[in-house]
C-alpha cells in the first residue's frame, strides 16, 4: 500500500507541476492525494498541514496554539482589554465617576461636588497606601487633583486585613497620631455593603 501511495504521489505531483509551475503546490496536491490512499498516515498530513499553516502565520508575525483564535479575532469588530494594559500602555486614568448618593455619571471637570470628592477619597483609601497597580495609581491621581485637602500624610496604616472570604473582600484600617481612624473596604460589593451597614 505504501509503494502505491508513492506512486500517486510522484504522479499527482508531476502532473500539477506540468500544468501550475508552482513547485510547493504540486507537492502539496501530490501529498494530499497520497494520504487520502493511506488512512493511517492521516495524523501525519494533519500535523504537516498544522505545521505549514503555523509556519505561514509566523513569517506574518503570528504565534496561536489555535488557528481558530485567528479566525475569531479576524471577525472582531470591538477589542476591550482588562486593566493589566496587556494591549494599552499600562497605564490608566479615570474617565468618569458614578456617584451612587444622586445617581449621577460625571465627567472630570464636574467633580469639585462633595459627593464627587468622597467617592474619590473612599476608593483611594481602600486602595493600597503605595499603589503599584495602574487602577490604584489612578485613584490616588485624582484624589490628588480633586481633594481641597490632602491627609494621607497625617494618616498610617494601622491594620490591613488581607483578601479573602467568600465573596472576597479586603480591609484597610488607618490612625493618625489623634486616634482618628478610617476603614476603607473593597471586594465583592455584596460583601462591602454588608459589612457597611
């Protein structure tokens, strides 16, 4: 069965190059041909064919394990990414806050209200005290800009309760040298509010 699969094979390729002059795609109609003769050499031509194509999309600049992410991503219209600034710059800033007290969406330059000024505050206490992530450092950019006064240098972090529970949820505790203190919480908001109430 092999010699015969040979055979084809020279012959399918001979005659497509007669009639192509395209030296690679007469090989590969030749072997197309000679692997359909033999079934058990199926996994071979599947993974030859694999590898051609994976060798084409690199020369392009491509490296998938599945082709079928290049397929799904050429019909994407709209990328979004997470935070992690896999495509972006990592680096973020905020573009508006929803202020749940009037249920109002504000863009920048309207967050001079109260309202405004302690949703920035609260969310910058919950976030780390030297933020490292880009979120955190957005956060603590806009109470920055935002805050008529800014105390986190009269405050120290007194207590962190690390994440965890079920839903997750973390605790910031800080003091100044008064003994005024701020508990500041993020998570799972279910778990936040409940906490809060």
């Amino acid at each position: 069965m092999a010699i015969v699969g040979v055979v084809v094979f020279i012959a399918v390729w001979a005659v497509a190059y007669a009639r192509s002059g395209s030296l690679l795609d007469s090989l590969l109609t030749g072997l197309t041909l000679a692997m359909s003769i033999l079934p058990e050499e199926i996994p071979v031509a599947f993974a030859t064919f694999l590898a051609l194509g994976a060798w084409r999309l690199a020369k392009q600049g491509v490296i998938v394990k599945r082709s079928t992410t290049v397929e799904t991503l050429g019909s994407a219209t709209v990328i979004c990414t997470d935070k992690t600034g896999t495509i972006t710059e990592n680096r973020m800033s905020l573009a508006q806050l929803f202020v749940q007290a009037n249920g109002q969406t504000l863009a920048p330059d309207a967050w001079s209200s109260s309202d405004a000024r302690r949703v920035i505050e609260v969310a910058m206490w919950a976030s780390e005290p030297v933020p490292f992530d880009p979120m955190e450092v957005a956060l603590h950019e806009a109470h920055k800009k935002s805050a008529e006064r800014d105390r986190r240098p009269d405050f120290q972090m007194a207590h962190e309760y690390p994440l965890g529970g079920k839903p997750p949820m973390m605790t910031h505790v800080f003091a100044d040298a008064t003994g005024e203190r701020i508990i500041a919480c993020k998570g799972a908001p279910e778990r936040v509010l409940r906490r809060s109430s």
